[in-house]
C-alpha cells in the first residue's frame, strides 16, 4: 500500500476549511436563536451583542398572546402537511409498485410523465388550479391546499417508491406467486415491509415540502384563519414598515421546530432521499 | 451505481417471465394506478392543458366579461415586454451564479471534509442544517442579516475593514441580486457537498495510488483522477440544481419581492405578480408557457444525462 504523506500544512488548510465552512453554516442559525432571545429594542443597539444576555422569550409570549398569534398558522400547518403525507404516502406507494414490477402499455410514458412534471415551473399549473378551485369551491379549504402539495409530492414520491422496489430481487416476489399468493398478498406481506424507509423518506419530503410551500397557500387560501405559517408570517412580519426582527426570528425558530427534528431523528432517511431520490432515476 | 446492471439484467428476465400474463398485469396496474393518475390529472394535467389554452386568450380576472380567442397576441406582446427580457436576463444571472458559487464552494468542503479523520465524521450531519431550514426562514434571516442598519453583515464586514460605510444591500438592484444568490449558496452548499462526498468515495484507491506512485502531485492527482471521476456526478447534480432554482419562490420573495424595481424579479416572480397581483391570467399562462419549454428541454437534456451515466 503506497500513500500519499500529508504535510502538516496540508492538514491545517483542510481544518480552516472545515472550520470557516462550520462558522458559516452554523452562524446565521445562531443568530436567529440569538435574537429571538433579545429585546425589541437591543436588535437596535449600533454594536450587536453576539450572545444572548439572558433568556428573554418575551418575542415567544408575544406569538401565542400578542396581536399576530400563530397558534392558528400552526395548526393548520400541521393539518395539511401530515394530510399531504398520507395522500403522497399511499398513492406513491401503489403507483410506484405497478410501475416499477408490472409491464403495461404507456409504461415507458407515464414514467417518463412523471419525473418532468417534478420539474415544472409550478407557478403556471397555479393559475388554472386556482380557477378550478374557485368552480369547486376548494378555496380555503384544507383539502384543496392539500391537492395543491401533492402536484409536487406524488410526482417525486411514485419516482422514490419505483427506486426501492427496483432494488428488491424479483426472486422473493416470484416465489410467493409459486406459492399461490396474489399480486396484493405479495405487496402487503413483502415488498411493503421491504421498502419501508423508502416510505418513511417519501412521508419525510412529503412533509417538509408542505411544510416550507409558500406559494400554494398564498394564493389558493385568503382567509386568515386558514393560513398556514409561511403565508401566515409574511402576514406578521413582512412589509415596510414593520421591524419586529425579535419576533420575525422568534417565529421562524418555531417554524424550523419539525424539520429540524426531522433533521435530527431521521437523518439516514433525509441523506437517502437527496442522493438516491433525484439522481438514481 | 453499480448494482444497477444487475437491475436490468433483473428486468429482462421479469419481461420473459411476465410474458404469459400481461393482460393480468394491465388490470392490476390499472387499480394500482388509478388513484395516481386521477390525482395528477387533476393537479397536473388539466392544469396545464387549461393553461396552454387560456394562453390564447385574453382572460384577466378584474374583467370578467372579456374572454375571446386572440391567438398570438400574448405572445407578440411578450416579445415587445421589456420586463420580460429582465427577467430572462436575471433568471439565468441568479440559477447560473448561484448553482456555480455553489459546486465550486461544496467541492473545497467536500475535499476537505474527505480528509477528516473517522472520529469527525459528525460534523458531516451539522453542514447538512441550512439544507432543511425552510425557504421563508432562510428569507427572513438573510434579509434581517442583509438590513441596512442592524445587519451583522454591514458590521462585519466594516469591522473587517471590507467596507467604510454601510452598504445599501438590498435597496440597490445589483447588491441586491447578490444578496439573494448569497442566500440561496447558503441553502444550496449541503446538498452538492453531500453529492460530492457520495462522488468522492466512488474513486478508485488503487489509481489515486499509482498517481501518487508515479509522482503525480495533488493538483495533478485532483485533476487527472478525481475530477474524471466525479464529472458526472457535478453535471447531473448541477443541471437538477439550475432546475430547480428556476422555481424558487420564498427566498427571493421575502428577500425583495423582485425589487428593487425589477432587478431580482425572476421567472415564477413575474408570472405569479402577473397572474396575481395585476389578474392578468391570460398573459401570465403565456409567460408561464415560455419557461415550461425552456425547463421541459433542461428536463430532457437532465434525464438524457442520468440515463447515459448510470
């Protein structure tokens, strides 16, 4: 085994890059938590203090009690985007099997259908879904903004799914039919239990999809009380007039709240998703 | 990958196999469909096709009486639209320099990260973060860190002695668009370093040895083994990155709203402030018509890739 010797020099240049990478990653992400823990009024201050003095959730009470509450925003962010996750979840499931073991005709275009369509500029399909909407009375409702997500989510959830089940071997399958198992018997007793994290990660982007849109809610709900919380923020806090950064970065860490628990607990299946997801094909 | 020639090997057999009984498998997959396509046609096709078709039209939502065919009226006008044409010219400026800074930047990260010892392989989760963090937050926060007067980066970068004065970010057109590229290099650097490290461990040990053995110094070593051998995985991983940042919203959204004046103003900006913020739904689906062939030929050309390199 011949190997390349490092020099000391070489090793303290990868350190710094690996240290300025982290400062600049982590940095901004400090000091939302940084200001959100500050006064309104030390936001202002000529020289910023770096840290927190002390715990100030003042900003945090303010967002339950005050003027603009998001308890609501929440609520209904939770309601579509878990409801979005079942939709994707199922329907993915289902289409991504046929299209991945069974040989029909239009096969080749469906698929072909469904990986561009993950790649619209979204905004277009908006404008007749929001007359569709108006006709069908799905404006503001839960339903209709769910609809809306899963143009998205269903789309690159059924390429996900198709992915796992591609790299099942056929064999296991082919043996259950020996045996006299149906197509429905194998996919609940077989290949569902095997392509499991494949389902967990299409839930995962299902969710975060839903949870970060802005677009969608912003146009196909206009009453408050069905906002969800990005439209619901830039209700709060976006404007020019309005420079309650305390509470601007108040909300947006209890926006941050889910994914990044997603983040922590489900990190395999996020890594998974991003690298096998969208480029296996 | 490599067990997907295995795969295909595994799909042929599958098509011998399922010869005897493809009408059962057409009913099957008609079931298993049907839910699917039923959503999708209603989401995404009827969409579109009505988009397509109001595009021909005149239809602007604060007039309702007024909905007749003009063929290519919308398209001749949109040839003549100066607001058009910046926000081809930005498009392109902000998805090419933002997915560019990015690869290069997640490339130096992922090369260093490679040299890590084993023990530190947990930092590897901690610059995943900004890759999560929601487009309106990442808006939110770069435009507070952007502002004028309380901006930490304004006081910085003076403190540094980058700067003499405050810097205007995002009230003048040209810092403003780098503000929101800074932005979205922040979101995006996860994602490419994360494919870049999957690239890296593909190099084959033995070559990067021989050019050690003959003589071959890092550079040459990086430019000669590494980078061949990573090519792909940079092109597909950019091109679906161009792609994608041809749709995004939140950030610049909450960053300028496309201002000052139109100097950010991007695609899917335009034709959601055309569509609803002025209700001109007709010319706004022509626009929109415009970039979906431009994205359907990205499309093409992406997938074209990903089946040819794997």
């Amino acid at each position: 085994m011949i190997k390349r010797k490092h020099s000391s020099l070489w090793y303290s240049a990868m350190a710094i890059i690996v240290i300025l990478t982290l400062l600049w990653t982590l940095f901004p992400i400090y000091w939302m938590l940084v200001t959100s823990l500050k006064r309104d009024m030390d936001v202002f201050d000529a020289i910023p203090t770096l840290w927190p003095e002390g715990l100030n959730i003042q900003s945090y009470i303010e967002l339950i009690n005050g003027e603009n509450p998001i308890y609501g925003y929440f609520i209904n962010s939770v309601i579509t985007s878990l409801g979005t996750v079942v939709i994707a979840i199922i329907v993915a499931t289902l289409a991504g099997y046929a299209l991945s073991r069974l040989r029909f005709r239009f096969r080749k275009s469906i698929l072909m259908s469904v990986l561009v369509t993950q790649m619209f500029p979204l905004v277009v399909l908006l404008i007749p879904i929001y007359l569709l909407f108006v006709q069908t009375n799905l404006l503001n409702t839960y339903l209709g903004l769910i609809l809306g997500f899963t143009s998205f989510t269903i789309p690159f959830g059924i390429w996900m799914i198709k992915g796992f089940v591609d790299s099942i071997p056929i064999e296991i399958e082919e043996a259950a039919m020996i045996d006299g198992c149906s197509r429905f018997q194998i996919m609940k007793k077989i290949v569902i239990p095997l392509i499991v994290p494949g389902i967990v990660t299409t839930g995962i982007f299902a969710f975060m999809d839903a949870w970060n849109n802005l677009l969608f809610p912003l146009t196909l709900i206009n009453d408050v009380g069905m906002k969800t919380l990005p439209p619901g923020m830039i209700l709060s806090f976006a404007g020019q007039f309005k420079h309650d950064w305390s509470g601007m970065m108040a909300a947006s860490t209890i926006v941050c709240i889910p994914v990044v628990m997603v983040f922590i607990f489900l990190q395999r299946y996020l890594v998974e998703g991003l690298t096998g997801g969208s480029v296996k094909g | 990958m490599p067990n997907n020639k295995f795969r295909k090997k595994k799909n042929n057999v599958q098509l011998k196999n399922r010869g005897g009984n493809l009408h059962d498998s057409s009913k099957t997959a008609v079931i298993l469909l049907a839910p699917g396509l039923i959503i999708m046609s209603f989401v995404i096709l009827y969409p579109l096709l009505r988009a397509f078709i109001l595009s021909f039209y005149n239809r602007e939502l604060t007039k309702p009486n007024q909905n007749s065919f003009v063929l290519f009226e919308n398209f001749q006008r949109l040839l003549h639209d100066d607001t058009f044409w910046t926000t081809v010219k930005n498009t392109f400026t902000f998805t090419l320099t933002t997915v560019f800074i990015s690869v290069i930047i997640a490339l130096v990260i992922a090369i260093a990260l490679d040299q890590l010892p084993k023990k530190f392989s947990g930092l590897r989760g901690l610059i995943l973060i900004p890759w999560v963090i929601p487009g309106i937050v990442v808006g939110f926060l770069f435009l507070y860190m952007f502002d004028y007067d309380v901006g930490i980066i304004n006081f910085f970068l003076q403190r540094l002695g980058v700067i003499e004065e405050y810097v205007p970010w995002l009230m003048d057109g040209n810092l403003a668009m780098i503000a929101i590229i800074v932005a979205h290099v922040w979101n995006q650097i996860p994602f490419h370093t994360l494919m870049i490290a999957a690239g890296l461990k593909t190099v084959p040990r033995d070559l990067q040895e021989a050019a050690f053995a003959e003589g071959a110094n890092r550079w040459q070593e990086f430019w000669h083994v590494t980078l061949p051998n990573i090519k792909g995985i940079l092109v597909i991983s950019s091109l679906l990155m161009l792609i994608r940042n041809f749709n995004n919203f939140p950030i610049i959204f909450t960053m300028t709203g496309g201002g000052p004046g139109e100097s950010t103003l991007t695609s899917v900006l335009h034709i959601y402030k055309l569509a609803f913020e002025k209700f001109q739904l007709s010319y706004a689906s022509a626009v929109g018509m415009i970039w979906v062939v431009v994205l359907l030929v990205m499309s093409i050309v992406y997938i074209r890739l990903l089946q040819k390199e794997y």
